[in-house]
C-alpha cells in the first residue's frame, strides 16, 4: 500500500510541472491543478509514444523525463509556487470550514505566461 501512495506521489510529481509547462508553451492564461496534471499525463504519453519509434524505453528516456520535469519546474517556479499556495487555501479550507476566507471560490490561478518575460 505504501508503494502505490509513494508511486502516486512520484508520478504528481513528474506531471504537474511537465504540465505546467506544456500549458505555458500554449500560453494559457488560467489553469487548475487539474489541468496541469492532465496535460501532464498527455504530454508525457506523447513523449513515450515518439521516442519509443527511435530508442528504447529505459533509462535513458526516463533520465530525460527527469530532466524535462526539473528544467520545466525550475522556469515555472513562479506558477508552481502560486499552485501550492491555491492548493494550501483550499486544503484549510476543506479542514477548517469556520476559518474559509472567501478565497478558494475561484478554480482557477491566474498566471503570466509569456515565453519572453521568462529571460
């Protein structure tokens, strides 16, 4: 049982900053974590789908995933710090009710996504 919630929690996090990123390159204006975590799924299976056609699936392709993830983590911090920050609020709000502030009303998180202001 250990190993499925530790697996869980390695495969979120791989896919929400390849998600992130991925919707960043798109230039999305708002997003869910949700969404993050879906597009992560896609890009990642699309990822495996292309480069299973030229090399092995291995370590190889798992090491470059790795990288992409950390790469993409380290541009978006910014947006992934926003997204923790959303997900605290609605966290206290799903453990405390009589301390909601108002703010977990809004789905989504406003983030700048402009490839240019990133350099």
């Amino acid at each position: 049982m250990l190993s499925v919630i530790l697996s869980w929690i390695y495969i979120l996090l791989i896919c929400v900053p390849i998600g992130l990123g991925t919707l960043c390159l798109l230039e999305h204006k708002a997003f869910s974590l949700s969404s993050c975590i879906m597009t992560g799924i896609v890009a990642i299976t699309v990822y495996a789908e292309f480069a299973s056609i030229f090399v092995k699936i291995g370590c190889f392709t798992h090491m470059a995933l790795l990288l992409a993830a950390l790469v993409s983590g380290y541009i978006n911090r910014k947006e992934i710090r926003l997204l923790w920050r959303r997900i605290q609020s609605q966290m206290a709000a799903w453990l405390f009710p009589a301390h909601d502030d108002r703010i977990t009303g809004n789905m989504y998180v406003p983030v700048r996504v402009s490839w240019t202001d990133r350099f």
